[in-house]
C-alpha cells in the first residue's frame, strides 16, 4: 500500500505547506512517486509553495466529484521527478470532502503505484483537517516553540488518536513531532521553550527540528520548497528530517547557538 | 546589557511560566478528552448547582475522572470561600 501522511498542527501559521512542500520533494529527491495534496479547501497556497499556480486546471474536489479523471488533476512538479502535486479547490463549499470521495482517491493513487501521499492539513479542527488525518498510517505534527502552538498539538494529537480511521479499527496512527521556527539564541536566554519543554510536555517522539530562517521566507517567495536550497539551515535540517523518516539515525542539528568566531564577535 | 552578561548562560525568562502554564491546561484537557462525553457538561451543571447556594468561581470546581480496572471514579472537588468571621 502507499504510505499516507498527514502534516497536521491544529494551529495556524506554524508551517504545515512549507512543511508538505519539503517533505514530498525530499521524499521524491530520494526516488520514492510521491504525491502532494492540499486540503485546504477554500484557502489553496499548497501551489504557490510549490510554484505550480499556473499550471493548476482540475483540482481535489473536481477529482471526488468526477468531473476530472486523478491524471488530469495531478500536476507533475518542475523541479524533482516522482513529485505530484494535488491542489486544493477554491471553492467555499466545505462539504465538498466527504470519506468517501477522499478514500476512493487514495486507493486510486495506489493503484498508481504512489509510495507516499502527503497529505497537507488545513488549520482547525473542522472538516478538511479530520479528512486529512482520516486515512493517515503516519502523522508528522508541525509545533512551534510556543504557548498555543504546543496547546494546539496536543488537541490534534487526541484526534488523532481516536477520530482517524486506524483508531477506528483499534489500531494507532504513528505520531511525529517536528519542532518548527526554533530559535537556538532565545532558547538559551530563556525567552522560548526549549525543545526538551516541547517533548516533556507532548510525549512525542521526535523527528526534526527546523531552525527560525530567513530561506524558509525566500522559499515560498520563488515558489521553490526549502529543502531545495542545500546551503540553508531550514533545507539541511528538512532533509535530516526526510531521512530520519525514511529510518535512517540522523544526529540533530541547529539546537545550539552558533559560536561566533574573533572577528564575528567584533562585527557582528 | 553590561560586560558580564556574556559569561552569563542562563537568564531565568518567560518560558518557564509557559511550559508550568503548559503542563496545567493540557492535563485538564486531558482529563476531558479520556472521560466520558458528558463530562464538561456535567461540571458546568454541577457549577451552577452549588452557585445557587455559595458564590465560588471556575477554578473552585476541580471534577476529575479516573479510569480504573474494574471500575472508574469521578471525583468531585470543591473549595469554598473562607468564612466570614
């Protein structure tokens, strides 16, 4: 079967599409057909950080109610082979998910031959985010070292673990947490959770840790995802996270402030 | 920011009073999520129940629900005002 993930926070805002975005293109970069969908019904910017809005005819919505075949909806990404890109309709009928609909277009990418189905979740806990979640097998939820943000989390987590189909039939979702915009320098003076706090208090493994960055901004800004500039902190710490979802023991990076040398100090 | 701060590596800051304010909301949420679905509704009953006698707030009223093996047990908490003397 493909391995569906959902990317999940509950909160807004914390990085859920610059997440999705990175995770299906390491996922691809690495030779795994992996597909991309936004559930964001009504609010679709999966495309813009994937810089295929031009190309967007059909959408997720046409698919389910038939009025597009998956082939003719599924964008084929210009920047890595294997990557398709789902968008998410702009219309404002948020019913428009159903299980059904949403079921029969992952049996359908199986049958395509799809390894993974990342599924990126709208904010909230209505519809398009427990449709997202419904048919996970893994749950990547994105948290920023922050009050609601950890709060929010902890909301998802209890979805998750009993409104999904796999809770349904008695089993569990596998839960992943990815720390996201963490800054090392106001950790240490003791202005920002620490990723320690964030683990202590949601008891989820964890799987990454993205650094605050500015090439995360100029990312969606040219509508290339992140981990595609290899020189960034935000692309290097997205692609360990890829590799330790694909098993690999990465060591984390990025947690602690950097030492500035001589002549840094003195300049800045 | 004076010349010592440098060697200093931890300033005691907000974060601490997040993750404490953290830990209590979560573990009240929790509680609700893994009791039945009439707990919330019930606290709210109970609240309005004891106000017609004695005027206490929201944070007076602690309702917890365990699971045990054989059988679960809700407990009911309630601090009253201080006594005028």
């Amino acid at each position: 079967m493909s391995r569906i993930v959902v990317v999940t926070s509950g909160k807004g805002g914390v990085g859920k599409t610059t997440t999705s975005a990175a995770f299906s293109t390491g996922l691809a970069m690495r030779g795994y057909k992996t597909a991309v969908i936004d559930f964001d019904v009504g609010l679709r910017n999966l495309d813009l950080i994937m810089g295929c809005e031009r190309r967007v005819v059909y959408d997720f919505v046409n698919v389910i109610n038939n009025e597009a075949t998956l082939n003719q909806a599924l964008i084929r990404d210009k920047h890595v082979e294997n990557l398709y890109v789902l968008p998410a309709s702009q219309t404002r009928d948020k019913d428009a998910l159903t299980p059904e609909g949403v079921g029969r277009v992952m049996d359908e990418l199986h049958e395509l031959g799809f390894d993974f189905i990342v599924c990126d979740s709208p904010a909230g806990i209505e519809r398009g985010a427990h449709m997202a979640m419904y048919y996970a097998d893994d749950a990547v939820v994105v948290t920023n070292p922050e009050v609601s943000s950890v709060r929010d989390s902890d909301r998802i987590l209890g979805l998750l673990q009993s409104k999904t189909h796999r809770a349904k039939q008695g089993e569990t979702v596998r839960e992943h947490l990815l720390i996201t915009r963490y800054s090392p320098a106001r950790v240490q003076s003791g202005e920002m959770l620490s990723m320690e706090d964030i683990l202590e208090i949601l008891a989820v493994p964890l799987i990454g840790v993205i650094p605050e960055s500015q090439s995360v901004l100029q990312a969606s800004n040219s509508g290339a995802p992140v981990i595609l500039d290899k020189a960034s902190d935000a692309g290097q710490a997205y692609d360990d996270f890829v590799r330790r979802f694909l098993g690999e023991t990465v060591p984390h990076r990025f947690l602690e402030v950097e030492k500035k040398g001589f002549f840094k100090k003195l300049f800045g | 920011m004076g010349w010592f701060s440098y060697f200093k590596q931890e300033k005691a800051g907000s974060a601490k009073v997040a993750k404490e304010r953290l830990q209590i909301v979560i573990a009240h949420e929790r509680l609700d999520r893994n009791g039945p679905e009439y707990l919330p509704q019930l606290r709210r009953d109970i609240m309005e129940v004891i106000r017609k006698y004695v005027a206490i707030t929201d944070d007076q009223v602690n309702v917890q629900y365990e699971k045990g093996s054989d059988f679960d047990v809700l407990e009911l908490n309630i601090a009253l005002p201080d006594r005028e003397h």
